[in-house]
C-alpha cells in the first residue's frame, strides 16, 4: 500500500544506498591516488638514498679527522684548526670536494642552510 | 511509525558524516604526500643535476683532452671513460676541467635494484653535455 509514510522510507533508503556508493566511489579513488603517490615516493627516495650515500651533509661546519693531506677542490670551502668551513659566497646545496692527496680518496659534502628539509615519511611507506 | 523514520533518518545522517570525515582524512593524507612526492623529486633532481650516475653496462664519451681524473680510480680509452678493475661498487669518480675548473661527479651503478629505476637517457644527455 502507497503511502505518504512509505515513500519517506524508500526516498531515505534510496538517498543512503546513493550516498554509499558516492563515498565508496570516492574512497576507491584516493586509494588509489595514495597507492601510486607511495610508490613514486617509494622510488624516488631509493634513488635519492643512492645518491645521498657519498654526502655528508652539513649546515655550519665539520669536523675533520685528518687534515693533513687534505685538500679542497671546489673552491668553496676551506679548513681551518681541522674544522671544514663554507666560504661566505658558499650557497645552499653546494656541493664542496675534499681530496686525501696521499690516497686520492674524495670527500663529498653538501652545504644546506637547515637540515630539516628531509620529509618526514610516512610509516606505512616502509613496510 | 515517526519513531522508525527518525531512527533511519538519524543512520543515515550518521553514516554520512562517518564518510565524510573519512573522505577528509584520506584527503589529508594524499596532500601530506603529494607535499613529500614535490619535495624529494626537487631533491632527487639536485642530485641528478650534480651527478651523473653509469650503468656498469654503459659506455660514456667523453672528450680526450682538457679532463683531469682526480680519483685515479678511472682511465680514458679511445675517448671512452672506463672505471679500473678495482674500482668498488658505488666508487664515485671525480673529473676536473682544465679550462674552467669545474667539477665532474660520476658514479658507476652496480646495484640491481637500481637498475630497475634506471633510464639509459640520463647517460646519452650526459653525453651531450661533455660533448
């Protein structure tokens, strides 16, 4: 029997069954969207972490083990009492070379104005 | 029978909400990472810019004169670089120009799971900027 009652019921059945797949359609999206941001961030960051390795990172200065055979190569740096300084005209993300002039081996660093500028990943990409 | 439409209209209402709070969270989580994904590519392109990564299978050109192997861990042949026998995996090899001083890294890429990533291009514009 078609009631007023009745129609009320079936509008609010058929608005949430709307409703659910709306969000259900919606949520697959950014699953989906998530999935792939993870892993395009999964892939850059294994190709930073290749790079990254040789650098040492530094903001004000370092501390140096030996000095002796050291040298600068870039021109952008110097030592000083065993600390490794950048010059002043020195510019964030400036890569300074050290060479051991003995064994030839090279020193990289990386002059960054802050450290901070690594993102935080999320736990989940790590698993 | 209005107490039963007020119960439906009040899951329904709920439900909503609970969805669109989700909605938000999920929303909230795909900004944090596109945030993450814009910076480390920034990032990634700073090291593509200042390094040039080789495949152990890859030949790179590069000219015969003005070039100074500062590592000694590479030679030059018939205008090729080639890394020395015992050269360890990941070796970085540092090339200056005579002329201006400026500064070549190289590294020669062992790692297998690297070389999924790899793209061969990369090599061939590297060639072009030393040519």
């Amino acid at each position: 029997m078609v009631t007023d009652e009745n129609i009320v019921i079936l509008i609010c059945i058929f608005f949430f069954i709307f409703i659910l797949f709306l969000a259900g359609g919606l949520m697959f999206q950014y699953k989906k969207n998530n999935e792939a941001c993870e892993e395009a961030i999964c892939t850059i960051r294994t190709q930073i972490n290749e790079y990254s390795r040789d650098f040492i990172k530094f903001t004000d200065f370092v501390n140096l083990e030996k000095t002796n055979n050291l040298r600068v190569i870039t021109n952008n740096a110097f030592i000083e009492n065993g600390v490794l300084y950048p010059n002043p005209s020195t510019e964030n993300h400036e890569i300074i070379i050290l060479q051991d002039i003995e064994t030839l081996k090279i020193q990289l660093y990386l002059y960054v104005d802050s450290l901070e500028e690594t993102p935080v990943i999320p736990y989940s990409l790590y698993y | 029978m209005e107490s039963f439409i007020a119960v439906i209209v009040f899951f329904i209402i709920s439900s909503f909400s609970f969805f669109i709070g989700t909605l938000m969270w999920k929303n909230r989580y795909n900004e944090k990472l596109k945030k993450i994904l814009k910076s480390s590519q920034k990032e990634l392109e700073f090291y593509e810019n200042n390094i040039k990564i080789i495949h152990k299978q890859e030949k790179l050109k590069i000219p015969l004169e003005g070039l100074t192997i500062l590592t000694g861990n590479a030679f030059v042949e018939d205008g090729y670089l080639y890394p020395t026998p015992e050269v360890a995996k990941n070796q970085v090899i540092v090339i200056q120009s005579s002329l201006n001083d400026e500064v070549y890294i190289y590294k020669y890429v062992y790692l297998k799971r690297y070389e999924q990533t790899f793209k061969p291009a990369r090599v061939e514009s590297q060639v072009k900027l030393l040519n």
